[in-house]
C-alpha cells in the first residue's frame, strides 16, 4: 500500500487537457482516475460530457463516470462519500488515485469538507455569482458578516468562491453555515490533495473549445441525442441543464436552426470555461500551469519517487 500525504488532483477549466496529463500519467505511474465532473456522473451523455473512450478506459482504470440518471441528484455529500471510498481503495491497492475534473464544489468539496443542502443549488449560485459582479466583493462580504460573522472571520474579503457558498447556504436553508456545522450537516475532509492547476492563455482555450464543439458534432452528437429524445428522456436532460444538450434538443424540437444551436453552444462552453477559470484563478492552494507538459513534468517529479520506494511521502 502507497504511502501518500498528498492526493493529486488535476483541476482546470473544460478543454484544458486535464484528462490528456491523466493518460499520461499512466504511462509511467500506476494511476486510477476519479472524475470530478458533475456532467460525466451523468448515463446516457456520452459525446458532448466528453467522456474517455473505451480505449482509454481500456489503458487506465476511470471512476465516478456513468452513476446516475439524467434529472437525478448527486450531492457533494454523496461524492465525498465515493471518491473516499475509491481513494481508499486504489491506495490499498497500490495504486495512486488522481482526482480529474473541473466541479469547483466537488473539487472544494474533497478539500474543505462541506455543508450538505437537500434543494437544487445551481440558479441561486448563479444568481449570486451575478450579484458578486454588479454589487462587488467587498458589499457581498458585508452580507455575509451580518449572515454569519463566524465564517467571514475565517473568510478573505476577497474570496469571492468561499463568500458566495455561505451566501448560498444561508439563502436555501434561512441558516448559517456555521449552525449548519454545529447540527452534523456537514463533511469533513478525509485527505489531503495537492492541486496542478492547468490554465491556458484564454484565446487558446477559447479556440480548442470551439473545435471540440465541431468534433462532438462530426463525432454524432446530434444522433445520440435524437435517440436519447426517442427513449423519453429529453425532460430529465433539460433538467440536468448540461451545456450541448438543451440546445440540440432546441433544434430538435424546431425552435432554433442548427447552426444556431451549435453557435449557442460554442457561446455557452467560453462562458463557463470563464467562469471555471475565474474561480480556479482564485484558488491559493492550486499550482497554475498554462502549459500542460509543465503540469505533467510536476507531478511526475512529485510521485514517481513515491512508487519506486512505495513509502516515501510527498510534504
């Protein structure tokens, strides 16, 4: 059994290449890899979630793909909950689990622990993120100092991620995320992670977005979602609110064009890259890299000792 203080986990905007460092990690380590992607959880999405293919799958074990329907809910709570367990697991085995993905509350999740809340989160984040940029950080770090004082002392004003979160918890549940922690409702952290964060200069990112758009196209995008359509499960799609899907059904229900829904894609993938990589940028204890050769020499320097005396620790 692997030794490991640290847990890798690579971590960036969509179309930085994360899962590409992965593969080739595996080359020379023994890596399992567990998503933290809130889209690839989802059965069904195959092509546009950018899920491996089963020749990768085939080159390196994957986890937390394919788990649940589409509409179904997956809580933070639920992923600390498995991604422990098969960390647990592939170290026991000698293995080295590195954690894939992009979901800023899973990745925070695993890290920080977290507050479990039963309603659907996603317009009130959103909702706030908005009201973050209209009003500031400093005016919404005032809020939460009224909300919950004990949590802004432990919170940077400028911690936009952190100050929204509380926010969030006190506007679904009419509670603190401090009383929320004194009632068990929350998670703790089991590991410690080192976090390689891929950056890429933005245009580039912008650019390999919008061509990963015309292969999910080529790839047979629009057939899989037609067939998905056939078998009754275009609401339970459209309430997943994944970016590719609700447009394509758009166009195939006759409301949009479909050089229209695929623009609308492409629009849609650069707005949440931005708003991936907003958040990533903000993350102290995440190592940048806007070079994925970079990224990949890093951690190799970091755990390939680790293997080859199969109990040295990274600090």
């Amino acid at each position: 059994m692997l030794d490991l203080r640290k847990i890798p986990a690579i971590c960036g905007p969509t179309g930085s290449g994360k899962t590409a460092i992965a593969l080739r990690l595996s080359e020379q380590l023994p890596v399992e890899i567990i998503s933290a992607d809130s889209r690839q959880i989802l059965k069904h999405l195959n092509i546009g979630t950018a899920k491996p293919s089963e020749e990768e799958k085939r080159r390196v074990p994957f986890h937390l793909i394919d788990i649940v329907e589409p509409g179904e809910r997956f809580s933070a709570f639920r992923f600390i909950d498995e991604a422990n367990r098969i960390i647990g697991e592939i170290l026991t085995r000698s293995g080295i689990p590195v954690v894939v993905g992009g979901t800023g509350l899973y990745l925070r999740a695993l890290t920080d622990g977290v507050v479990e809340i039963e309603q659907d989160d996603m317009a009130v984040r959103e909702q706030l993120e908005r009201e973050m940029e209209a009003e500031g950080a400093e005016a919404m770090y005032r809020r939460l100092e009224e909300i919950d004082p004990l949590e802004a002392a432990k919170t940077h004003p400028n911690n936009k991620v952190r100050v929204i979160r509380a926010l969030e918890i006190h506007r679904l549940t009419g509670r603190s995320k401090s009383q929320l922690i004194t009632t068990g409702a929350y998670r703790k952290a089991s590991y410690d992670f080192e976090h390689y964060c891929l950056l890429p200069e933005r245009q580039s990112l912008y650019d390999t977005i919008n061509a990963r758009v015309d292969a999910m196209i080529a790839a047979g995008l629009v057939s899989e979602i037609e067939t998905l359509r056939r078998e009754g499960l275009a609401q339970p799609i459209r309430k997943s609110n994944v970016i590719g899907y609700n447009e394509l059904l758009d166009y195939l229900d006759g409301t949009r064009t479909l050089d229209e829904a695929i623009s609308l894609i492409k629009q849609n993938s650069r707005r949440y890259a931005k708003r991936q990589y907003t958040w990533f940028q903000h993350q102290t204890d995440c190592r940048s890299f806007s070079d994925r050769n970079a990224a990949l020499e890093a951690i190799l320097a970091d755990y390939r000792g680790i293997v080859e005396s199969g109990t040295k620790k990274l600090d």
